[in-house]
DNA sequence: TCAGAACTGGGTTGTCAAACCCAAATTCCT
DNA sequence: AGGAATTTGGGTTTGACAACCCAGTTCTGA
C-alpha cells in the first residue's frame, strides 16, 4: 500500500512469509478484539513464532499495527476493484458487501473502518495510512461508477467522484450501525436505499 | 438515556452537580484522545476533583465510560431534534452537521459514533448502550422525515424510515471519512450529494 | 441537629504489557 | 564456505494505570 523503503536490513523470501504471518495474525486479532485489546503475546502465538521474531520485524506495536492497517487496506482494495470491474459492477459489489455484513453478523466492522476510532487520535502514521487506504477504494468506486456514468445509468447531474465517496462514507456508516447492533439489517436497510435512489431501482 | 437506577446511595443536587462535571469532562478527554488515551487521573485533574471523587460516583472505568456514551448520546439526541423540529428541517438539518464538522475540522470525529470501534469489541454494555442511543437517533429523523414525506417531499417509494437510517449511516460514514482525512470535505461531499439523490435538489 | 453525603489529599498495591536483552542453533543465499 | 538472516526460548526491566484504602473535614438536607 505504501513503499516499503526504511526497511530492516534486508528479507528473504522465508522472512517476508513469516512477517506475513504474523501480519495476518495480528490483523484477525485486532479485528475481533480490537488494538489496545490485543497483546503483543496473544499475536505472538497466534502466529506460531518466538519471542524474539516480533521484534525482529517490527520496531514497536505501532510499527505492527501500521503493517496491519497497510494489509487491511491491501486486501480490501483488491477485493472492491475485482467485484467492480464485471460488467454491472454496481449489482456484484452490492452482492459481496451484503454477503460480507451477513456472513460476520458484522462483528468488528469493517476492517478498515473500525480502525479509525482507535488510531486516528494516537497514532498519526496510522491515520495516514487509513486515510490513504480509503483514497484508493474511493478511487476504485470511482472508476466503477465512470463507466456506468458514461452509458447514462447515473443520475447525470451528479460526479461520479461525488458518488463514489458517498457510497463509501454510507457503507462505513452502514458497517457501524450493524457492528454496534450486532445485525446486518441496518447495513442492508442503508445500502439499499441508497442503491435505489442512485439507480431509480 | 437509559433508567438510572441501581445508583449509588442517593445525590444530592450538588452531587449531581459534580458527577455531572466528571461526565463532561471525561466525554471532552475521551473525544480528544480516546478511551484507551484517557486516563483517570487526567479525568479527575479536568474535573477539578479529588481523588476519591472519581470511585464516588463511579465503580470503575468503565462506569465512567458507560456515563460518557449516555451523555453523549442525549445530548446529540436533544440538539437533533431541536434542528428537525423546524419549518423546513432538512435545511436546518444540513447547515447544523455541516457546520459541527467544519467548526471542528472533524476532530474526533462524531462524538458517539467514534467510540463504536473502540468499545463495541471489549465492552458489551457499552456497546449496547451507544446502539440504544443511534435507535433514538434513527428515531428522531424518521420522525423529520415523516412529515415530509406525508407532503410529497420524499420519493414516495421509499419508507422514510429505511430513509432515516440512510441518512444516519452516510452521516456516520462521512464523519468517518472527515476524521481520518482530517478535513470536512469528504463529509460535505457525502451529506450533500445523498441529500441531493433524496430531495432532487 | 445530626446523619449521611460530599469532599480532601495523600497514600498503596497489583497487574499487565511493552520494551528490551541474550546466547545459541539453524537455515538461507551468494 | 561463510556471512547474514532467521529462529528459538528463555530471560529482565520499566512504566503506566486501574483499583483500592484511609483518616479526617466540610457541607447540607430532612
């Protein structure tokens, strides 16, 4: 998500597996019981390594969390463009965040978001890096709705930029909502309403 | 916002008075710094209390936390309403939100809405509390809405309570989006583009 | 008036977790 | 072959902070 410059000294390719691991690791852990609830020991176990191997790779927790920010915003990004390129985008992607909200009954939120209320007033490297993150899956919305713009199936009167960071600011909203009342209605109820006022059903 | 009983012995109004105090002070700290980045004793030293003050009026942390999202939650509650109540409320509406996240360049982003990440994973009552309080919230919209509706104002196709939620979720998620990219932007562009899709200008 | 609430201001204790250290074995890449 | 990276698994130190105690004073409402 970010360059990867500064790094220590250097990574073979059985190191970057097991930093990734334990990247992914803390990434599940931070998403079920969030940061300041999950401790260094519990991400060292989880990720099956010793002692000495977290701070090989990280400097600090900090550092281990912005790794975790940088993958969560990676795999999202990744999955949105993949759901949105198809050919009506708008349909696939609507199917995938609801699945998505069911499937966890919303639990942590989105992976993303969630982040936000525990890093952005302690952590400003973190903030970046969600705020960065969050560019680039506007971006990708972006790039969706464009295409949609240009054969007419958009209220013309509106960017598709515009668009884009209101469908993502509701999906946020609609991922708290459902994570603060542990049910995927209020997620569906937002989305789809949404959805038809943009596309006039 | 939710019954007070199970209270410690009985308050007295200058009692009242100075847990009120703590509260605010706490909700002040909590939204500059976060729950984990609140301390009790800067709490305590904000309220201008003693000591012992603190284990008063609360058991514990989290009591104190709990009072914060009730207070939070009123207050936003209250200061809703009153702009909904009004001639043509979702002007009122609009300028009131706008202003909030402009005046404070989204810092902390929505006062009850940034503690669901923090508190939703590791505090089941607190998590029950904030979603009693976006209930209430929903509420009050959809009874602004409902007038409207009943004059025509509203895509009749739509239930204005899906649409209170709507409005609630991207209101959420723009605050979101406002607070980690530390700007008001991403937040005017939300309420007003969805506000545009709803009224139709 | 007087019991109970509010309050002071100084303690202590215990826990938890991050940060950090180390000596040694293995494995990888060149 | 050899230097660097990876790995092990056990330390220890340090600091922060919630939780709790207490002995005494002042206020206040029934």
């Amino acid at each position: 998500m970010v360059n990867e410059t500064s790094e220590r000294p250097r990574l073979t390719p059985k190191g970057a597996l097991t930093r990734a691991r334990i990247v992914e690791a803390a990434a599940a852990l931070i998403h079920d019981h969030g940061v300041a609830g999950t401790t260094l020991e519990e991400v060292r176990a989880a990720a099956d390594v010793s002692g000495s191997q977290m701070y090989h790779y990280f400097a600090d927790k900090n550092e281990l969390v912005q790794a975790v920010v940088d993958y969560q915003a990676e795999t999202i990004v990744k999955n949105q463009r993949q759901a949105l390129v198809s050919a009506n985008g708008m349909k696939a992607w609507r199917k995938m965040v609801i699945t998505a909200a069911k499937r966890t009954k919303a639990k942590g939120g989105c992976p993303l978001g969630s982040l936000v209320g525990q890093l952005a007033e302690c952590d400003p490297e973190a903030r970046a890096l969600i705020a960065a993150g969050f560019d680039q899956w506007a971006a990708a919305i972006g790039d969706g709705l464009r295409s949609l713009h240009a054969d007419g199936k958009l209220p013309p009167d509106i960017a598709p930029d515009d668009l884009a960071v209101t469908l993502l600011a509701t999906l946020q909203g609609a991922n708290l909502l459902a994570q603060v009342n542990r049910s995927a209605r209020p997620f569906e109820i937002a989305v789809d309403t949404l959805l038809t006022l943009v596309t006039g059903e």
